[in-house]
C-alpha cells in the first residue's frame, strides 16, 4: 500500500467521526421535539405533528448507530493496518463503549414503541451517557490526530 494512502487512511475515521458528532445532536433535537409533540396540548400537537420528528428521529438514530459501529470497527482496522497492531488504550476501550451504549439503546426501540415508558428513559440515558464520552473521544481523539500529524516521516 502506498504510504500517502496509509496515511491518508490515518484521517477517515476523525472525519467520520466529525460527522457522527454533529448528526448525534440533531439525533438529540429530533428526540426532544418528539418528546414536545407527545406531551403538547391537542392544539399545538396538530401543528407539531407536521414536523414528524419521531420519524426523523429513528431514521437519523439509525444512521448514528450505522456510523458508530462502522466508524469504530474502522478506526481498529486502520490502525492495525497501519502499525500492525491495536493500541489498548482508553481511546479504544471508551469507542467500544460508546457503541455497545449505542446498540443497547436501540435495542430498546420496540419496547418503546410499545409505550414502555421505563425502556424510554433506558434509552435516553444510554444515549445521554455515550454523548458525554463521546465529548472525551473528541478531546482524546484530536491528540491522537496530532501526533500523526506531528510523526517524523517513515
């Protein structure tokens, strides 16, 4: 493999993440105005139902899981293509985290769908829980980036 490409590899996962970052908070509005048209007076909820926020909301949370999973799975494999190993360090062990977070809290979409209102608070305190480590890989992860961009050429 070229070693521009490798290096260029280096910077998919950063960008994917990018990203991810940004379509989890719309991901968050989304929920929250879905939580306002639940919980509207019958006036208002007409006029916010339009909006169909609910449906936005599954459909944007799917693509963040999307994302998380293949995003995760491919910063291991660049990184193991590029230095032939994994580096176990919390970077690594906090993404595994955020994606397992992640695939807990949409299993729990049907239990939700079906009114459970426990399975609903599970849910969005799994989330809340992998935005806020999510914040932590952002800061951990520019150091990361950093130091490839600081590396002495091979």
């Amino acid at each position: 493999m070229p070693d521009a490409f490798a290096f260029g590899l280096n910077f998919v996962h950063p960008l994917v993440m990018g990203v991810l970052g940004a379509l989890s908070l719309y991901a968050l509005y989304l929920g929250i105005k879905a939580k306002r048209t639940r919980l509207a007076e019958p006036e208002q909820r007409k006029e916010l139902i339009k909006g169909k926020f609910a449906q936005r909301h599954f459909k944007v949370g799917s693509l963040v899981l999307v994302l998380t999973v293949l995003g995760t799975f491919g910063g291991m494999a660049v990184t193991y293509i590029n230095n032939g190993k994994l580096f176990v360090a919390p970077h690594l062990l906090v993404g595994l985290g955020i994606a397992s977070l992640l695939v807990l809290a949409v299993a729990l979409v049907p239990l939700i769908q079906q009114g459970n209102l426990v399975a609903r608070k599970v849910h969005v305190g799994l989330n809340m829980a992998a935005l806020t480590l999510f914040l932590w890989q952002t800061y951990t992860g520019l150091e990361i980036v950093g130091k490839i961009l600081n590396a002495p050429a091979a």
